[in-house]
C-alpha cells in the first residue's frame, strides 16, 4: 500500500508536469490551430535562462518569471517572424516549427553545453513533509507543483472562459474574417497568445529543473509528452489538457513501477484507444 500511494504522488507530480508542459501546447496548438513542434525547445529555453538567474541572483522566482518571459518572447518572434505567414498551411508550420526546434536546441547546445542541469531550491521549497492522512513523506517541491499546477488551470480556464480576451481568441478561431471585419488585429492577437503559450512552457521548463532537471533531450521528451496529452484531453480544452495529463502521468508512473517492461506502452495504448473510440479527444469538440 506505502508503495502504491507513493507512485500515485508520483504520477500526480508527473501529470502536473505534463499540464503545465501542455497547456500551453494546447493553447496554441487547439485555439490557434497552429502547428508549433518548437514547443519543446521553448520549455528547454525557459528551463536553461531560469537556471542560470537563479544562480547569478539566488532567488528561485525570479528565475520562474525571468525564464517563462524568455520563453514567452522566443515565442512572440517565433510567430511573428515565421508561423504566423503560414496560418491555415499545417504542413509548411510543422516544417519550418521543426527547423526552429533544431537550430534553438543547437544554439542552447552551444551556450549551455551538454550538462545536466538542476534549480537550487530555496529553502521553503527544499526537504519533504509527512503527509499526516496517508502517512508517508514526500518532497516539498512535488507538492508545491501540484499546487502551481492547479492554481495554473483555474486562471487559463478563468482567462479564456470569463474574459474579453478570452471571448476574443475563441472567436478568432471561429471567424477571423468577421473580427478583422469589426476591427480587431487578429495576427497582433495570435502573437498575443503565442506569447502566453511560450510563456507557460518556460515556466514548466524551470519548474521540471527544479524537480527534476534539464539536459539536451528534454525538449524532445516533453514534447512528445505534450502532443499524447493534447490527443489524450482533446485539442483547446484546458479541462481535457488536465485530464489528458492525469492519465498519461498516472500510467507513466504505474508501469514504470509494476510492469517496467512494457510502461512506455500503457501510455500510447491510452492515446490508440482515444482516437479509437474518440477522436477529437475526451474532452475535444468535434469538428463539424
């Protein structure tokens, strides 16, 4: 049982991870229906400038916001400069999206080198606490992800649900013409939220340096991470980005404790029988 509640704590942290990875890769990627593989590489980016505040200044929030305003910027020029001339053409995005992923892993690859690297916690997010109903210890930063997570999910949802801005990126997606008809700069928008997606995957970035840690690949591992959770929870649903990150972290975690073997294919057996059964996603609308 003590193991058991351990790898559900695990697959809760992962899967608070992989939300706060792709819910801004649902953002862009669902509302936006544009195809941005750089995702990855924009969370690694995060992680990289979060690390290297966090050393020049010692305080670990500042490297949260320095490394999601880093990310969120790479992103602003990433659809400005690039994806936002080839709107409505998934092919020609997903190309260039990848070229941009090379050449931004490259160039980190060059100024950070190949190391692996980790956040130092400050101290009121360093050691564990005993969890008093379940009886076990688990580590601060675990706990405080799961909480950021969540606190994370209500303001997207608040934002795109109950805002101005919100009713105006949904209805950008439903009817451009009509908007840019009564006025509204639709591509200023699209950089607007492009911006706020990077700015999430930078954030996550930091965030998995701090609990985990950074190296060459892990752009890649979250993007894959990030595309099955989309596929999983349904494309522009911060409610299916939650659920699709629930499912994949908790099988991630049960297969890797009780069938390692086989683990990585609990996860995409989950995603085969989604778009079996689904495919749109489980909490995805269908296109009419």
């Amino acid at each position: 049982m003590t193991l058991f509640l351990i790898v559900t704590l695990n697959g809760l942290t992962l899967a608070a991870l992989y939300f706060l990875a792709a819910s801004g890769f649902s953002l862009i990627f669902g509302l936006m229906r544009t195809v941005n593989m750089a995702h990855g590489a924009l969370l690694l980016l995060g992680g990289y400038v979060g690390y290297s505040i966090v050393e020049a200044t010692g305080s670990w929030g500042l490297g949260v916001v320095g490394g999601g305003l880093a990310a969120g910027l790479a992103g602003a020029i990433v659809q400005a400069g690039v994806l936002g001339w080839m709107q409505g053409d998934e092919l020609r995005q997903t190309l260039a999206s990848i070229a941009i992923s090379i050449i931004m892993a490259d160039l980190m690859l060059w100024h950070w080198g190949g190391l692996t690297y980790q956040v130092e916690l400050p101290d009121l997010l360093a050691g564990g606490h005993r969890l008093p109903v379940l009886g076990v210890g688990y580590a601060t930063i675990r706990l405080a992800l799961m909480g950021f997570a969540l606190a994370t999910g209500v303001a997207l949802w608040f934002l795109i649900q109950r805002t101005r801005f919100g009713a105006v990126i949904r209805a950008s997606v439903d009817d451009q013409d009509m908007l840019r008809a009564i006025g509204y700069p639709i591509n200023r928008i699209f950089v607007l939220v492009f911006a706020l997606g990077g700015m999430l995957a930078g954030m996550a970035g930091v965030v998995a340096a701090s609990a985990l840690s950074i190296a060459p690949g892990t752009d890649l591992q979250f993007l894959l991470s990030s595309l099955v959770v989309v596929i999983v929870g349904g494309m522009g649903s911060i409610g299916g980005a939650a659920l699709g990150a629930l499912l994949v972290g908790l099988a991630e975690q049960y297969g890797l404790a009780y069938a390692p073997t086989y683990g990585v294919v609990f996860t995409f057996a989950i995603m085969v029988l989604v778009l079996a059964v689904r495919p749109q996603g489980l909490m995805g609308k269908a296109e009419l």
